[in-house]
C-alpha cells in the first residue's frame, strides 16, 4: 500500500513515522468506502401471475404473441414488465406496483405496461441506483417462448437504459401441472441486482467517512486518478478503434449484430435488415428529417429521443454494409486538427 505514495514524496518520506501512519489512516478510509459500496447494492424479487382468458392479446415483454388467449388484468396485462417492475420496487423498499399502480384507477384502464417500467427507472433513478442485472423466469405452457426471448430482452433492457447482457430472460413449461400447466394462467418471476450510481456513491461515501483532512486528500488524489483514467480512455477510443470499447456506440453497434440473424417476426433489427440497405438507407434519411424538425422547434427533449433514433438506425446501416465503428472514428481522428472549409475543399478537389 505504500507505494502508492512514491509518485507524491520523496524515499525519505515514506520512513518517515508519520507518513506511515498517514498511508494507513487512508487506507483504512478506502476499505471504509469498499464496505460501503458493497452495503448498498440492492436485490428485489418480484412475482406475478395473470389469468389466460380467450379473445384477450397475449402481451409478454412488450411482444404480443399469436394465441388464441391472452392476460385478463385493468392494464395490457403485460405480466413480464410487472414483474420486472416488482423486483426494482422491492429493492428500493418500495410498495408494490399494485399500490403504486392500483386497478382501481381508470387511468390504468388498458395501459401499456411500458408505462410502469418507465416509473420504476425514475424511481431507481431518484434513489441513485442503476441496474446491475435482472434476470426473468417466464412460466408459460404455450405458446414456446424461445422465438420471442430475444426481442424480450431488448425491450427491457432499452426501459431500463442498460446494455442487453445485463438482462436475462428464461422461460419453462409447468409440465401440465396446475392451472398454468393447463394454459389457463401465466406466471413470472423476477431478480433485480441494483447498483449505485457512481457519483451518487461517492456523494454518500464522503458524507459518512467524514472530513477530515486526510481523507479529503484521498478524495482529492482518487478525483484526479479519475480524470486521468477517462482521458486515457477516450484516447483509447480514437487511437484503437479495432478493439472492444465500453463506448455505447460500440455496445449499440453489436447489439445490432447480434439481433442481425434473429427472426424478423419478433426484432425490428432483423425486419430492417430483412428489407436491405436501401430500406435502412431511407430509414436513416427520416430519422435525421424528424432531428431538424425537433431541432428547429427548439424541442430539446425531442431532439435527444430523435437522436437516439437516428444512431441506431445509422450503426444498422454500418452493420448492412460492413461499416464498423472503428472505420468512423478513425475518420473523426484523421480530420482532427484540419478546419471544416480546408476538409471540404480538399474533397471537393
């Protein structure tokens, strides 16, 4: 531990009696601050289940299925996204979705579930959470849910702003026991693993170690390290762009990929690639048309969802055309340092 200390002081510092002493009260503040983190993850389990009644849609993770039935319930029955949403509540200690969401409000009359699990990712928000992983065990005798456990996942993991392999969803027959094994109902369980957000960990970790200069010296050199660790890594992004980044173009770019292959039935990825580049090239088009329109509004929160849009119908264009993202960057990197005229005219000659 204390040679951590070589790049700030001299050899003869660190004999010193007092700078030892010093090396250990901060260690002792950083295994303060790992306790800590570790304290505040949160786990929440969460279970639902809903009657299968003839003549309802069949709605599961924001998938509607072909059945001949589907979840009686006051909303679309969506008992995938309740699930889900019970399992964030409970752990934040929160009511369940039945008393923050009661049937008895016509307001929730037919609603799309997305709803909910857009509140509970406020809700996890506020708290300073994010998520660190969820898994979900769909109990369903048919239809077979392994076509749709894909476009599942993805629709989770886009409410709850995560990277895809954050969720899992797994699904299982109840062998023709009970009321779901005779396709009469469908049951869910959920596991939701919290994580708190960084800043916000820190915010908390300051506040209960305390003050004291030492500390607030540890504080101020970890802030630094910070810094310097983000530098290196957005010179990593531009300088190596072949190689796996955690910058969320990237991880957008081969979610693409992977949904590439699946069935065009259950991911709008695969249907844009199903319909070729010239579909895509146009999609790309009326994204970026809906961008000025929001822009020219001065629609700010339109602009950032129109935004969002238009990246990922653009990396599924890469993607059509073999494009990847270390292509554009190197792009980005080659022009760094020439003016915006001197670049167009160079083209243009």
């Amino acid at each position: 531990m204390h040679m951590a200390f070589i790049g700030f002081g001299t050899n003869r510092g660190l004999r010193s009696p007092s700078r030892l002493q010093t090396g250990h009260a901060v260690c002792r503040s950083h295994e303060r601050r790992s306790m800590l983190r570790m304290t505040q993850t949160r786990i929440g389990h969460g279970f639902d289940l809903h009657r299968l009644e003839p003549g309802l849609p069949l709605i599961l993770g924001g998938v509607q299925l072909k059945h001949d039935r589907g979840c009686a319930g006051h909303s679309d029955g969506d008992a995938v996204y309740h699930c889900v949403v019970d399992a964030i509540l409970g752990a934040l200690s929160l009511p369940d979705i039945g008393q923050l969401f009661p049937d008895t409000d016509p307001r929730f009359k037919d609603c799309a579930s997305h709803v909910f699990m857009e509140a509970a990712y406020e809700k996890m928000q506020q708290r300073g959470y994010r998520v660190g992983n969820v898994d979900v065990t769909i109990i369903l005798e048919r239809p077979k849910m392994a076509p749709h456990k894909a476009l599942i996942r993805e629709n989770i993991a886009t409410l709850l702003r995560t990277h895809i392999d954050n969720i899992n969803v797994k699904a299982k027959t109840h062998e023709k026991v009970d009321a779901v094994g005779e396709n009469r109902a469908v049951s869910v369980h959920a596991v939701a693993m919290l994580a708190p957000n960084e800043e916000q960990n820190d915010s908390n970790s300051q506040q209960l170690v305390g003050s004291a200069p030492l500390e607030r010296a540890e504080s101020v050199t970890s802030s630094l390290l910070g810094v310097i660790g983000q530098r290196v890594s957005a010179i990593q992004e531009l300088t190596l762009p072949d190689k796996q980044t955690p910058c969320p173009v990237q991880r957008l770019y081969d979610t693409v990929e992977e949904r590439k292959e699946a069935d065009p039935s259950s991911s709008w990825t695969a249907k844009l690639f199903s319909k070729g580049h010239k579909k895509i090239a146009q999609k790309v088009g009326e994204e970026a048309v809906e961008v000025a329109i929001e822009g020219s509004a001065r629609h700010t929160e339109g602009v950032v969802k129109e935004s969002a849009d238009l990246l990922y119908h653009l990396t599924v264009l890469w993607a059509s055309l073999g494009i990847k993202p270390g292509d554009v960057w190197s792009e980005l990197a080659h022009r760094e340092g020439t003016s915006g005229i001197a670049e167009k005219a160079s083209r243009s000659g």
